[in-house]
C-alpha cells in the first residue's frame, strides 16, 4: 500500500432567518417551547434544550421543546445550516422576556429581583405565564461577511496492484461560533466525513440513458459508506462565538462538515500515487489509469 495525505478547506454562508416560538413558563418549574422547525437528524430539540437551560437556569430535564407540527408557531423547514441559528435566537428571545416578565412581577409582588421564579408565580397567584416572540433574519449580514469554517486532514491507503483507495485516518477542524451541543455538533462532523467518504470513493449514479432509468436506484447497488470504510475521525472545534451572527454566537454546521471534503480525498490519492484524479468518485480503474 502507498500512503498519501491531504487537505481541503470547506466554506459556507453563516445567516439567520425568520422564526417564532412561544414558551410557557409554569409554576411547577417547568418550562415548554413550541416551534414548527423540524428535526431532521441534527439534534434541534436538544439545541433548543441547551439555549434555554443556560439563559433560564432552568435544569434541561424540567424544559420540554414541541417541534414539528404546523399548528406550533411557524419556522422554516430545516437546512441550509440556519435552523439553531434562525430558531435559536427565537428562543434565546422568549427567554430574555420571560426573564424579564419574572422581574417585573417580582418588583410588583415586593420580592428580591434574584427571586425563583416559581416562588415569583405563586406569590402573584400564576400558574403559568406565556410568551411569543418572532425572530428576524439579521440586518447586520448586510454590513459584515458571515461564514462557517471547515478544514479535512485525510490519510488514504492507494493499493498498488488493485488500485482500490481506503481513508485510514480523519481529522476535521469546524469553525461554526459557540458549540451549543458538543455531543451532537461531533456527532454532525462525523457524519459529514462519511458522507464525504461517499462522495469521494463510491458513490454514483449510473443512468442507463437508453430508458432514461437509474441503473443503481437501489441500496444493494448504489454503494454508500459501510462501517469498514470508516477509520478513526477525531474532530475539533475552534468554538469561538460570533454575535454578529446570533445572540448565542453560534453558526450553522451542517454543510461545513462534507464541503471540501472530497477534495482532501483526492489531494490524498495525489499525494500518494501522483496522479491527479479529476472525476468523482475515485474508483480503482481510475487510480489505474490515470
């Protein structure tokens, strides 16, 4: 086997855009949000969770986030890498009202401003209090540039006499502000190198042009990444908020982690054999060939 390294560097637009969410603030310590986004695998519910707890104080078993039915308060679909962005600052918003309602009743009730707020909703007789606030995209994206950040380290294995390519190593670097969730802000960099791996060793769609039809529409044939192609991936995180962003200095991730990613792969099969591989994915008659 020949041994190559490679690198890539990935990049995408950092925004935010329109969402709503209302909280519902309980005298039995608990606190519920409710948004129409919609959690797609990333983790959103559990993001929602985390912003809250820390604005609130709230411990996150007592916060409940209600999400994906169009009868909750409207916020756009998931993608693009501006949900935690967009829905999170909706929720930091509820938040800094809420916290500010409780304040106020407290003064009114002649209580400390460092009051629990549920001994604040029972001195006032409450047994709940609601709000509802909308978030806006960001004006200031208009003044400043706003990105996410991501750089691939790879390690690959080229087989002399077959051709055939393996990842043996990953590192990936992201930039993307404030780490709201570490475990699932990994577990969102993991999947964008396996995918990654997909996009630069085996996947394809074949298209048999005589019908116009997929030849390889199914799981069987079109090959995606199975455990055996996955080495060891370590990932790092810059974790520095940006607040021009969002209140909670995060940015989005979801692109980060798979843009470039192929092009370290290829950079690696470079490094190790010579040959520059310009097509995807880098089979073995390629490696042979070129």
């Amino acid at each position: 086997w020949k041994i190559g390294y490679g690198v890539s560097i990935g990049v995408f637009n950092a925004s935010r855009g329109r969402a709503t969410v209302k909280g519902i603030l309980n005298a039995n310590g608990s606190l519920i949000l409710q948004s129409a986004t919609s959690d797609i695998g990333p983790g959103t519910g559990t993001g929602m969770v985390l912003i809250a707890s820390r604005l609130m104080n709230i411990p996150v078993e007592k916060i409940t986030f209600e999400l994906g039915d169009s009868s909750l308060p409207p916020a756009p679909s998931q993608g693009g890498s501006t949900t935690l962005s967009t829905v999170g600052t909706a929720v930091n918003d509820v938040c800094v009202s809420l916290k500010a309602t409780i304040a106020e009743l407290a003064a009114n009730a002649n209580m400390s401003t460092t009051s629990k707020f549920v001994d604040v909703l029972k001195k006032n007789n409450l047994p709940m209090i609601e709000v509802t606030k909308q978030s806006q995209a960001n004006q200031q994206g208009k003044e400043y540039s706003m990105y996410s950040f991501s750089i691939h380290f790879v390690q690959v294995k080229v087989h002399n006499l077959t051709g055939v390519v393996k990842v043996s190593k990953i590192v990936s670097v992201g930039d993307s502000g404030k780490i709201i969730s570490p475990k699932t802000a990994r577990s969102q960099m993991v999947g964008g190198a396996v995918g990654g791996i997909g996009m630069a060793l085996t996947e394809e769609a074949l298209l048999d042009n005589r019908y116009g039809k997929y030849v390889n529409n199914n799981f069987a044939d079109y090959h995606v990444p199975v455990h055996a192609d996955v080495p060891e991936i370590d990932v790092i995180f810059i974790d520095k908020p940006d607040y021009i962003v969002n209140p909670m200095g995060a940015k989005g991730m979801g692109e980060i982690a798979l843009i470039g990613f192929a092009g370290a792969v290829a950079n690696a099969v470079f490094n190790a054999t010579g040959k520059r591989i310009r097509s995807l994915p880098i089979t073995p008659d390629k490696v042979l060939e070129g």
